[in-house]
C-alpha cells in the first residue's frame, strides 16, 4: 500500500474516533441539554481539540455536502428528532450489571428547522402499563426489557415516535461532572436522604458525588417533582459551566472521559450534520416541562403512582409534535405580553433609593464589589452595602428577600438588561447580609 493511501486510512480512522469521542460528550457532558448544544460542542472539537491533535475535521455544507446532506435523507429537518434520555440506578450497588430499574427519564424533541426544542421529564413513578407486565411504574419498562422496554413505554405515553436513545449510570454521571471541574450550583434547601446523602444549602461548585445527591435525592418536600426541578436547574448550570469551558487540557481531560461512557443509537457522523444545522441554538431556545399529572394517596396497602393527566398530557405532546413548543404560538404570544406587562408594572413601582442593596465580590478582583456599587448610585442607588463571598462565583446571582422580586429583577436589569442573571428568593443569604437584595458579581459579569 503506497504512503499516501495508508495516511488517508490513518486520518479518516482518526476522524471516526473523533465524532466518536464528540459523540460522548454531547450525549453524556450534557446528560441532556448538551444535545441542544451541539453547535458549540462542534466548535471546540473540530476548532481545538481535532486542530493541536491531528488536521481539522470541520463538517461544512461546502466541504462535505453528502454528510451534510445526510440530515434530510435520514429525517426530514422540518419535523422533530425524538431523543430519550435514561439515567439509570446501575452503579448505586458496586459490580451491579444488567438492565435495572430507570432513575432518570427525559424525552428530547429538537426541532432542526425552528432551532427549537424541549425537554420533557417523566417522573420515574408513572403508572403505566407494560406489555407482558401489567399495570408497574414506568420505571421498571428498563428492567424488564432493557432500552426497547423503555423507548416502547415512552412512545405509548407520549404518542410521539422515539428515534432513538442513549444510556448513562451513576459512575459515568460522576466522573463526567468531575471531568469539568465541578458546576456551580445554588441549593435552596438542605437535602439529607438516607438514600443518597447529606448536602446542607447554600452555594457550591458541585463535584460528582454532590452533583448525584441534587439529582437523585426525593427526600424533598414534593418527593420525586421537587427531584425533577433539582435536574433541570443542575442541568442548566452544567451545560453553562461546559460551554464556558475554553482550555485545552481541560477540554480533553473532558473528551477522554466523555468517550468511555456511552450506550446510544445516535450515529456520530450525524451528530455532527445535526450540529451543522443547529448552528446559532442556544439553551433559552429550550424549554422544559414535567409531565402533567399528580400524585394521589393510595388505598391501604396499594402501591404509591404518579398519576399522568391524559389530556393535559395529550395537550402537551400534541403541542410538541406540531410546534416542537409546550405551548400553540397563541398562548406563547399571550404568555409574553401577561408577564411583559406585570414586570413593568412592578418596575414602575419600584423606588431604586428605598431599596437596600448589597453588592458582593465573588470574581476575587480587587475593587470589584466597590466599583459595581458607584455603578448602581449612579443609577438611584442610596443604600449599598459591599463585601466579598467566602466562594467563588462563575455565574452572578442576585438574590433576594421573600416579597422583593421586583426589586431583584429590577436590579438585574440595571446591572445588564442583556443578560441572564440568576435570581433567586433566599431569606437567609437576605438576612446573614441585612439587605432586602444582594448582588455577587460572578465571572460572567460584563459592565454595562
């Protein structure tokens, strides 16, 4: 074999390992939303890691149009691509192997055309009915019949047609989050489950064994709902952590983990024709929702369900089959102009010298909290305060006292009407600061 032919095979074998290695990162970095970013996880692979360790792999229109192209003989971008998400409870007893019971469920509809998509969690006790099982929770589809059984249960739930799946455990969720060195994460409330752990509230960069106390624990006012919540705020503040991510090393500590964890149907190739298309796709461009329903009390001696709202469900997956939204365009419109109207009725409320505000460094820069402050007299501002957190912040938050809401995004908007601050009720972080709204600068902060 010629030289030249034999380096041909070495790079294209090279390139397959590569949208492989992308492949685990979208699908288990993310767990979820990282799917939704592909776009970015494209631009670090083909940009960073595919340049310093071999030629670049950029997938273009221009460059490769068959797998380009590939999108539309595969799927028709116009309609949603159906993904389901299973976190499952292997990994919580060590050497445990085989298909057990689903800890985690959520369906992903991207919409290629709209740059939309949505999250959907299903809440692990689901009544449902299993072929050749009866009536179970919709957990136990995993077990009986491994991926099929869940990808058959789901599509019978939801009426939307699964094409395809992907699988992460415990372990692997671990490491992932250690792999990005930790997610910055606010808990709102002390969970102490005897299940999972113990994790008091307040602010952390969360490691992996912190990170699968918030997400699995339903040791928790609401049970398995207020669990579901837990994911989708981890699941943001994860995604927001990886695509701040910038440095190389990091970057392939990330990859070289990410590609030992993965069980999923997606091909990698079309990963990354889905990345092409999805260009421009952010994570406000994703909502999320729960699968409707409640949890009754059941009768003496009869197993505890989630019971699903039929029609509220039917609703709802209608709704994300035909606009690839929770809501139709009509609701949505209204939903915008209700809550445009009440947040400047509440800012015209709002008397910026009555409001008392502390401003807090949490970047480690010197004068940061200081110069911040003078920003905001500038702007009305009579009472601020200034300190610095014990704990670096990646993300600013602005926190405030139950009934000062509007005071809080009011702030907010002073501080930078273009971003998307966190802001958060905390009555303790209001009294340990005597202030009705607090401000901790974050990385992320830019100075309007």
């Amino acid at each position: 074999m010629k030289r030249q032919e034999r380096l041909r095979l070495q790079k294209r074998r090279r390139r397959r390992l590569i949208l492989k290695i992308v492949a685990a990162l979208v699908l288990m970095g993310g767990l979820v939303v990282g799917v939704l970013n592909l776009d970015v996880v494209k631009i670090w692979a083909s940009k960073h890691y595919v340049r310093i360790r071999f030629e670049p792999a950029v997938i273009s229109r221009e460059e490769n149009p068959d797998l380009y192209a590939g999108l539309s003989k595969w799927h028709d971008p116009d309609k949603n691509l159906n993904v389901l998400f299973i976190g499952i409870d292997r990994g919580s007893i060590p050497g445990e192997e085989g298909n057990t019971r689903s800890d985690v469920m959520i369906l992903v509809s991207v919409n290629v055309s709209k740059k939309k998509a949505v999250v959907v969690s299903i809440p692990r006790d689901t009544k449902v009915t299993i072929p050749g099982y009866g009536t179970q929770k919709i957990n136990a589809a995993h077990a009986f019949k491994g991926p099929a059984g869940a990808v058959e249960v789901v599509e019978q739930l939801s009426g939307l047609e699964i094409n395809d799946y992907a699988e992460a455990d415990f372990e692997a969720f671990k490491n992932i989050v250690n792999a990005i060195g930790g997610v910055p994460f606010h808990l709102g409330f002390t969970i102490n489950d005897p299940l999972t752990g113990y994790l008091p509230k307040g602010d952390y960069n969360l490691n992996g064994d912190q990170a699968l106390i918030v997400v699995r624990s339903r040791k928790l006012p609401r049970g398995d709902l207020d669990r579901i919540e837990n994911q989708k705020a981890f699941l943001k503040a994860m995604i927001e952590k990886a695509v701040s991510i910038r440095d190389i090393q990091s970057l392939l500590k990330i990859l070289d983990t990410a590609v030992k964890y993965l069980e999923t149907t997606l091909d990698p190739d079309m990963i990354f024709t889905l990345a092409e298309a999805l260009q421009g796709m952010e994570v406000k461009d994703v909502e999320f929702a729960t699968l409707p329903g409640d949890s009754p009390d059941p009768a003496p001696g009869q197993p505890w369900y989630f019971v699903h709202d039929a029609e509220a469900a039917a609703r709802l997956f209608a709704n994300i089959d035909k606009y690839c939204s929770t809501k139709t365009p009509e609701e949505a419109r209204a939903e915008l102009l209700e809550q445009e109207m009440l947040r400047r009725a509440g800012e015209a409320e709002v008397d910026r010298a009555a409001v008392n505000l502390a401003v807090l460094n949490g970047v480690r820069w010197e004068g940061m909290a200081a110069s911040v402050a003078e920003l905001m007299k500038d702007k009305g501002y009579q009472t601020v305060k200034i300190g610095n957190t014990v704990n670096a912040y990646e993300r600013t938050t602005v926190y405030y006292a139950p009934g000062h809401g509007d005071e809080a995004r009011l702030v907010a908007k002073d501080l930078n009407a273009d971003a998307s601050y966190l802001i958060l009720e905390d009555q303790d972080v209001a009294i340990t600061y005597d202030a009705d709204v607090i401000v901790v600068i974050g990385k992320d902060y830019v100075r309007t």
